[in-house]
C-alpha cells in the first residue's frame, strides 16, 4: 500500500507545479495529522498535496527574498509560471528537486526497512522505551552512552540532496588533518586504494556509515570547496570525542563570592569498552574532576544543572549522589517479579557538602531524576524547575539478537540488531516512583517548554506511577536551605524578573500558536505568521532567552560560550539569588 500511494503521489508533482498557484487566495492547510482524515480518493489527496507543495514553494520563496535582502514580498497574483518572477522560479525548481529526492528515498526503502519498523512498532506497544534497534540504531545508541565514537569527527547535514560538513569538532582527525572545513560538500568516499562511492544522492545515515570506520585507517574523502574546486582529502581515523556530551563547569562571581557552576548534560559511560578491559571516561569521574577544580577556587555555593539530561548510566547515578552524601540508600529498584533491590551510595566520604541548588526541565529525565530525587529526599539541595521533569523511572536491558543464534549457522544471517526491554522500575527512598510523575522541583519557575505537552504522562503506553515502602535514612545534617522560606524568596524574585515575565509572555503566544494547526496558505497569512516567528525569536534573544545563532568560532562546550550562557540564563540568575538570599537571610540551617 505504502508503495502503491508513493507511485501515485510522484505522478502530481510536476502537474500541480507546472500548473502554478494563485498565491492571493486565501487557502488552509491542517499540518497536525492527529485532526486529519484519511483522503477519501485520489482527488482529495492531489488537493491535499497542491496545498502542501504551495505552502512550500511560499517558503522556500520568502526564503530566497531574505538572502538576497528583501524585506517584503513582491504581490504575487495569479500569474502564469513563465512570467515568475527569478526568486519564485528558483523556489519552484528547489521544491520540485526535494519533492522528487524524498519520495525516491522512500520508494529506495527495502523490505528490511519495513521489517525494521514493523518490529518496533510492535516493542513499543508494550511501553514507550521498550523498542527494536535495527544495527545502525544500535550503532547510535552505544555512541550517545560512550560519548565517543570512531570516524572523522565531522558533523554533517544534508542539503539539497547533498551531504555538507556543519563544523569540524576540535581534536578530531579531521582538525588535525587541516584539509576539511566547514561549508564543503562531500560528494565520493573510498577506503585506501578502494573504489570511489558517490554519495551526493544518498541518505545521510548511509554516508555517515561510510565515512565512520575503525580507528587507524584511512579514509579519503572527494570534497567540492565552496569556491567550486574540487579536491581529494585523506584522513586516518580516530576516536572521536563529542565533548558535548561531557561535564563542563566554571565559577561565577556573585557579589564577593565565589559560586560554582556544574553542567551534566548526560550520564555516559562506555559499558563495552569497560567490559574488555579498556579504560574510558565516565561522567563519574569527570564530575569529580570538575569538584576539585571548583573547590581550588573556594566556591562557597553549587549549581548543579540536569536540564536536558536524559539519563544514562544508573551506576552514575548512584556514584555522583554520593559525591554530596555521606553515603546510604539513594534509589529502589523492582524486577518484574515484585523483587526490590536497594542501591546505596558505600562511600561515606563527601566530596562537596556546601550549599546546592539542581536546575532540571522536563527533558530531565531517568537517572538524572534519581539524582534530583535523592538529593531532594536528604533535604541535600534545593531542586529548581518547570512543573515536573520528564517522569521516566524505568530500566531497560539490552538484548543482543545474534547471541542466540546456532553457532554453525551464524553465516547465514545478517547482524539482527537488538531489542531493548523494559525489565524495572526506579522508587525513591521515600518510596514514591519517579515513573509517570518524574520530580516535583521545590520552586517551579515558567518555562519556554511550558505549552509542550511533553513527558511520560503524555506517551503511549506508559506505566503508572505507584509506591514501595520507604527505606531508612537520614535526613542531610550539613548546611541546607530552609524549603518553604527560600521558596518564597524565589517566587517573589521570579514574579518581578524582567526575563521570566518574558518567558510567561512567550509561552502564551507558543500555546496559542501550537493549537493553531490550520496554517494560512498565501502570501500575506504566511508572510504575517513568518514575521511574527522572527519577531518573538528577536525578543527572545534580546531578553537573553535564547542563544545567538551566529557561530563565534567556539563549539558548543567551549568556556567561552558556557560563560555567556552562564551570565544570561534566567534559571542560573535565580539560583544565584536564592544563594544569597540563604546565607544573607539566614535561611541556611547549619548542622
């Protein structure tokens, strides 16, 4: 059937572009396909799709204006195409080539592919994290945990059919090698002394899977310079750190004192290389590392910052609670079978114990809510956030498809991927389940993720919350905020926050426009909607919400950019005030 409607829908294409549009009629679209039925013949579909191929033909032609200038759109009437004008002549061409390369990738799909997603989609009927990963899945999978992978250290896009370098990573082998920049188009790859493969028409999953390789050996890539010169580049691989994925902090000043400020963006570690004995970075170490850099600089308060970590390692979980604790229980796990194992932190040594303050989202989710959730049950910190983090307390094993394979018949099958099964579930010490509902933050401050109806409560099949019997601890006998006082020093420094009224601001704007899914499908409706975008993009910046999209030369990471997104992120400016509020107001109780 898929294939049937892909033959039928390549055959409108050129009809309806050749056609041409009225682009003064005023025509809706709906894009959310939760309210869309299914076309009733092939007439309502070939109208569905002129709708479609005229809203991005709009686009691709408000588009071009902007680059060559042009503040505002030329009156486009009912004209016949040969009297377009170049800019709508060149979003035509651009629309009919991407159309034409998409539906072409989707017919180039094999009977694998379908398979692939078929037994997915099966998985994931059982839970939202329970699903099948096809080898090259896998392949991305063990990269996000490791943080590190084999190839270049290019990240590429794709770009009209073509597969472009975006930014070198520093310290990769493509930085040391010198040749290959960014904005240069990679059209062949090939192996030492092996045969050349075009790939300017291919997926950018199967070109990265060429580039990729082991580590030592030789790839040479052909590149088109943006100039139009063409060149071959060898690069010997390496391993590739993506210190993106790696802890970062610094120091903030804070009146006369000093503040230290930890990011975890996840909890990777590198299960395969630890398993064959090779030494790998882990978050663990590399978040005591960072401890002991910001303890040489006599930081006297600490913002740990799990926004956007979505987890990991529950061993690192369990390891970085007990760099604040003085050891004991820090979560609950059941099995299937209604067996509950406690994990505890062993090391009643404390590698930090001054005040702490966590910022999470509601893309915190999995171990960093454990963390979250332990150091807020010990009264250890004070947790900082939107509502409540993402909600995901549950374990999944990996389940290597080919290990069950006859051992003589191996030969005969291609490598099956694997499954990932949801085995367990997490429960606080004080027996309440991060699952469904994730964490409750001790001051909840407005969010631009605030419209979004994202987290477990929102996802298919997701299990409920429920609770355990607590187990015995003891509360945190150090320097620790008093909740309710603090909470309402927070909320009032919130409440008349220039940036956070602007966030309240702009998140209504996006809740009105997110439930508005009948988009205008001409000229003015589109460019007015177009406007009013960049103009709240344009406030958002200003307010410091957002970062500038502008590259300055320094990669995401780079201190440079984590000191400037330090001094102007609203979220780290009211843990700052809440820093001093508790000392200078006497809200910090001592031991």
């Amino acid at each position: 059937l898929l294939n049937d409607r892909i033959s039928q829908v390549a055959k409108f294409i050129d009809p309806i572009l050749d056609q041409g549009f009225d682009f003064d009629n005023k025509e809706y679209l709906e894009v959310e396909p939760k309210k869309l039925e299914f076309a009733e013949n092939a007439e309502k579909l070939k109208e569905r799709w002129r709708l479609s191929l005229k809203m991005q033909v709009l686009d691709s032609y408000f588009d071009l204006l902007e680059t060559k200038g042009k503040q505002q759109p030329d009156l486009l009437k009912n004209i016949h195409p040969k009297n377009h004008p170049t800019e709508l002549k060149e979003a035509v061409k651009k629309v009919r080539e991407s159309t034409r390369r998409a539906l072409n990738r989707l017919e180039q799909q094999s009977r694998q592919d379908h398979y692939d997603r078929y037994f997915d989609a099966v998985a994931r009927s059982l839970d939202p994290h329970s699903d099948y990963m096809a080898p090259t899945s896998k392949e991305d999978f063990d990269i996000q945990m490791s943080g590190s992978l084999e190839g270049i250290g290019a990240l590429l896009r794709e770009d009209d059919g073509l597969i472009k370098v975006i930014r070198i990573i520093p310290g990769s082998a493509a930085e040391k090698q010198g040749q290959l920049q960014a904005e240069d188009t990679i059209l062949a790859v090939a192996e030492k002394n092996g045969e050349p493969v075009d790939i300017s028409e291919m997926r950018i999953r199967e070109a990265v899977s060429l580039i990729r390789g082991t580590k030592g050996t030789e790839v040479r890539l052909t590149v088109q310079k943006p100039d139009g010169l063409k060149r071959i580049i060898p690069i010997i691989r390496d391993v590739v750190r993506i210190e993106e994925t790696y802890v970062k902090s610094t120091v903030v000043k804070n009146g006369k004192t000093a503040i230290g400020y930890l990011r975890i963006p996840s909890f990777y570690r590198d299960f395969a290389a630890q398993s064959n004995g090779k030494e790998t970075r882990n978050v663990s170490d590399d978040t005591m590392a960072e401890l002991v850099k910001l303890k040489k600089q006599k930081i006297s308060g600490l913002i740990l910052d799990l926004r956007n970590n979505g987890g990991g390692a529950l061993t690192d979980a369990v390891q970085i609670s007990g760099l604040f604790l003085p050891g004991g229980p820090v979560v609950q796990v059941k099995d299937s079978q209604g067996g509950i194992r406690v994990l505890e932190d062993e090391d009643t040594d404390v590698a930090y114990s001054g005040p702490l303050v966590v910022l999470v989202n509601q893309f915190s989710a999995s171990a960093s809510e454990i963390l979250a959730a332990a150091l807020q049950d010990y009264g250890r910190a004070f947790i900082i956030g939107g509502e409540h983090t993402h909600g995901k307390g549950t374990v999944q094993a990996m389940m290597d498809m080919n290990k069950n394979l006859p051992l003589l018949h191996l030969q005969k099958y291609d490598d099956l991927g694997a499954l990932k099964l949801t085995i367990q579930k997490f429960y606080r010490v004080n027996g309440g389940s991060t699952q469904y509902k994730g964490v409750e933050p001790d001051l909840v401050v407005p969010s631009m993720f605030d419209y979004l109806e994202t987290g477990e409560k929102y996802m298919d099949y997701s299990l409920p919350w429920d609770q355990v019997d607590r187990v015995d601890y003891s509360k945190w006998r150090g320097d620790r905020f008093s909740t309710d006082q603090v909470r309402l020093a927070g909320k009032q420094w919130v409440d008349n926050n220039a940036a956070f009224q602007k966030i309240k601001e702009e998140t209504q704007k996006a809740k009105i426009r997110a439930k508005q899914t009948n988009v205008a499908v001409f000229v003015d409706g589109m460019w007015k909607d177009r406007e009013e975008v960049k103009n709240t993009r344009k406030e958002a910046k200003a307010a410091g919400l957002l970062q500038e999209d502008a590259d300055d030369g320094a990669p995401p990471g780079d201190e440079k950019k984590l000191d400037e997104q330090v001094a102007t992120d609203p979220f780290i400016q009211v843990a700052l005030f809440l820093m001093k509020e508790g000392r200078a107001g006497g809200r910090a109780v001592g031991a």
